[in-house]
C-alpha cells in the first residue's frame, strides 16, 4: 500500500473512532508507530502490517472486537483496490491480534501487530490507558493495581517478535517500580 492510500486509509480510521481515550484513534497511531518499527526490524511485510495496524480497533466497542474488525476491514480493503490474497493477510493479522480473543496469530506480520498492541499497554503509556480505563468505568483503585497484576505484568512474557521482547523489558520493569512507589503510598 503505498504512502498516499495509507494516509487516506488513516483518514477514514480516524473518522471511525475516538480521538482519546484507551482505545481511540491515538492508541492506533501509537500501535501503527510500534508495527513499523518492529516491521522493519524483523524485516515483515509493511503492506500487510501497516494496513493491519491502523484497522485493528476499528470494532473496539463490539463484542468480540478483534474478528469483527476483521470483517469490517474487508468491503474497506476492498474500496482502496487491495487484492484479495492482501485482504485476506491482513484480516488475519486483525483477527488474531487481541490479548482476550485467545487466537493465536500465525505469520509474522500477525505477531508484530499482537506484539505492538501489547506493547502499548506497558510503560507509562500503559499506566496512562489503565488509569484512564478507570477512570472512564468508576474502577476503585484496588481494582487499578489489580489489573496490573492480573494482564499488564504478564504480556512480556506473551510477546512473539524478539524485538518487542526487548522494548517490554524496559517497560514492565518501569510499571514494577511504578506500583512499588504505590504500594508504599497507599500504606
């Protein structure tokens, strides 16, 4: 896909989603970053990933998000003239990239995308989207720390791409020391 039609397609994501918020049109634009980063590195096929990555919460609000994004993705694929054998890689990658959809994703590009997505629930960034998830569902702070414990400090250990092995170490380490200093507070 080149650099003109990604940038039409990122226009028509964005006029689907929220601008904000744990899920809304910046969390695709920092996922997007992550895949090209990680796409370049573990050398993945950008034409599959970058489409993939911008189009993966575009069903967010729905059950089972990460296939119907899947199915959204295709009549769109189809309007920016992919061919079919692309529709397919990259309804793929969208179908298998949730932590809670339990299908485990098969090529690389796939990966890259479950990895990104991941990743942008660590670090600061992560301690950011789990306190405004609170925030936006009235979650008592008990619950906060124990999201961490139950998801976020597990998703290294989920990771596919070395590449995003190494950015989560960083990240989790961060998000460790961050509840440590909480713990402390709330005694």
């Amino acid at each position: 896909m080149n650099e003109k039609t990604l940038a039409a397609l990122r226009q028509e994501v964005r006029s689907l989603m929220p601008p904000h918020g744990t899920h809304g049109f910046e969390h695709v634009e920092r996922v997007y970053v992550t895949c090209q980063h990680i796409g370049i590195v573990e050398k993945a096929d950008l034409d599959i990933l970058l489409p993939a990555a911008l189009l993966h919460d575009i069903a967010r609000e729905e059950e089972n998000h990460a296939q119907t994004g899947a199915e959204k993705a295709k009549p769109i694929l189809y309007r920016y003239g992919q061919p079919e054998e692309t529709i397919e890689k990259i309804t793929a990658a969208i179908a298998t990239h949730s932590f809670s959809g339990k299908k485990p994703p098969k090529t690389l590009e796939a990966k890259i995308l479950s990895d990104a997505d991941k990743l942008d629930a660590l670090g600061a960034i992560g301690i950011y989207r789990t306190a405004v998830y609170s925030g936006e569902y009235t979650r008592p702070i008990e619950d906060f720390v124990a999201h961490f414990h139950e998801k976020l400090l597990k998703l290294e250990g989920l990771l596919f791409t070395d590449e995003a092995k190494r950015m989560a170490g960083e990240r989790t380490r961060y998000m460790v020391d961050f509840l440590t200093q909480l713990e402390k507070e709330l005694k």
